[in-house]
C-alpha cells in the first residue's frame, strides 16, 4: 500500500456561529427587597408567558427564568447582588435561532470530516475539515441559513414585536429598572476557509532539505491521518452493527457509499478501496443477515495504521 493512498487535504473550517446570548438582556435588580425581587420575578414570567402564547406556533410552555443571588465581600462587608437573565423577546425567536445553529452543524457533519475533538471541561470543540469539491456545496448552504438569520432579524424589528418590549419595559419601570437596550440582532454565521495538506510526497521534499524539518512534518501527518482514520471508524461501526441484527437495507449501504466518498475526497484512498468498499459488497447481498465480524474490520484498520 502505498503512503500516498493515505493523505489528507481540503479546508480546515474555522466557523462562528451566533448564540442565542445575543437576544439577552441582564438586569441588575440589586436594589429590591427580597419580596419586591420575587414579586418582579412572578410579573415577568407571567408577561413572558403571554407575549410567548401571542407568538407561539405551537402552545408555549411557562419560562424559567435565570434570577441568581450573588454574594460579594467588600471592606465594609458581604454585598448581596440580585440578577435577572432573560430575553424579553417572544421565545420563538431564541427556539428559531437554536434550529438554526442545529441545521447548521448537520451541514457540517453531511460535508467535512471531523480531525479532532478537543474537549476541557464543558467547553467542546471540534475541528472540521471539508474537501476541496464539497467547499462550494458547503458555502451554499452556509448563505442560506445566514438568509434565514435575515429573516429573523426582520421579524424581531417588526412593530409588534416592539410592543412586546413596550410591555416589558412599562412593568419594569414599576420597579425602577429599565432594558439595558432595546435593539436586538442576530449576527451571521461566518466561515473562514484554510487550505491543507498532510501527504507524504511534501514529508519526502523535506527529507532532502532538513532531515529534522522532515521528520516533525511526517509526525503531524501521520496524526492527523490516524485520526481522520479513527473518524471514520467510529462512524463505520454503527452502520454494520445495525445491519448485522437485521437483513441489509438501502440505507446502510448509501451511508457507506457517502463515507466512501467522503474519503475520497479527503484523500484517504486506501480506506475507501480497502475497508469501506468491501463492506460495502458484503451489504449488497440482499434480503440476508450479514455478519461482518469485528476483528476483520479492526485488522483492516490495523492494517491501514502501520503502513502510515
């Protein structure tokens, strides 16, 4: 097997997406007593409430709302702090902006392979790599659910939903607070797009140049490989064990044939012709049970790991 039937190469995707803290609003309410503050709470849950049914496709649900008790020491002692988190826009509009970030990461998991995962406490990220042939199809899609954010913003600068803040803010001024702002804007997904490429024919070019520049290029290659590799397994996987308690169907081989040319694309040639075609050929055995074991498939993998 040759090493160049194993690279890697597209766009790495460096992506931002908006987040719903953008049709929040934070007020302090630190002045109130603590029978004012819940008496505030429980009025603004119920005008949420109403301004949520108002705009609700489907039956709204009643809102929690992030009311939080801080305490702070200072010279002259302890401080309690009173918050209110919320957005004092119809829900709607927060469970549309969610869907979109949503259909937004099925665009990424339909076009890119993911290279690594990087995880430190909550905070998760991941790292996405496109091919060079499916970057157009993923900008495309990119434009239409920035058209949709347009959309959104359209309607949260509509008349009525001015009035909904009218509302907001006349109960507010009951208790000497105001809205911090008024405006409110979705900002739009934005991509940015790095070309790349781990291949052994560049880690060659090297070798004659700097031996030592040679070898710190053909590590990281042989990282980022092994784990576009593992990627792929771990979606590799589901698909057989699915198919294997029951007869094989369309679908479990159309997922193998979009894996394959995923791999494809990415440069991963000896996967796609080595491990994924063949399965691929079992499945099409119609009406039976297959049964591929998993030792075939690890020593595949296997396979493809030492000739990096």
């Amino acid at each position: 097997m040759r090493k160049e039937e194993l690279r890697i190469e597209g766009f790495l995707v460096d992506g931002y997406v908006p987040s719903e803290a953008q049709l929040q609003v934070s007020i302090d309410a630190t002045h109130l007593t603590p029978q004012k503050y819940s008496e505030l709470v429980r009025e603004l849950q119920d005008i949420l409430h109403e301004i949520d049914e108002d705009f609700a496709k489907r039956q709204a649900r009643m809102r929690r709302l992030d009311a939080k008790y801080r305490r702070i020491e200072t010279p002259s002692g302890p401080q309690r702090t009173r918050h209110i988190k919320f957005t004092p826009l119809p829900m709607r509009f927060t469970n549309e902006l969610k869907y979109i970030k949503t259909k937004y990461y099925w665009v990424l998991d339909e076009h890119c392979l993911v290279l690594q995962r990087m995880a430190r406490g909550q905070w998760e990220r991941n790292l996405y790599l496109v091919p060079y042939e499916r970057a157009e199809a993923l900008a495309k899609e990119v434009e239409n659910l920035n058209r949709e954010i347009d959309e959104l913003n359209s309607e949260i600068s509509s008349p009525s939903v001015k009035k909904c803040l009218d509302r907001v803010e006349g109960l507010l001024a009951k208790y000497d607070l105001k809205l911090p702002f008024r405006e409110f804007r979705v900002e739009s997904i934005r991509v940015g797009l790095t070309a790349v490429k781990f291949d052994y024919s560049i880690v060659e070019e090297w070798a004659e140049k700097s031996p030592s520049v040679a070898a710190l290029l053909d590590n990281k290659r042989r990282e980022v490989v092994e784990q576009a590799i593992k990627a792929f397994t771990e979606k590799i996987k589901p698909i057989i064990d699915e198919a294997a308690k029951k007869a094989a169907e369309e679908k479990h081989v159309e997922a193998l044939n979009k894996l394959r040319s995923l791999a494809e694309s990415v440069g991963l040639y000896a996967l796609a012709n080595t491990v994924i075609a063949p399965l691929i050929n079992t499945l099409t055995k119609a009406g039976e049970k297959v049964s591929i074991e998993p030792k075939w498939l690890d020593s595949r993998i296997r396979g493809l790991l030492k000739s990096l």
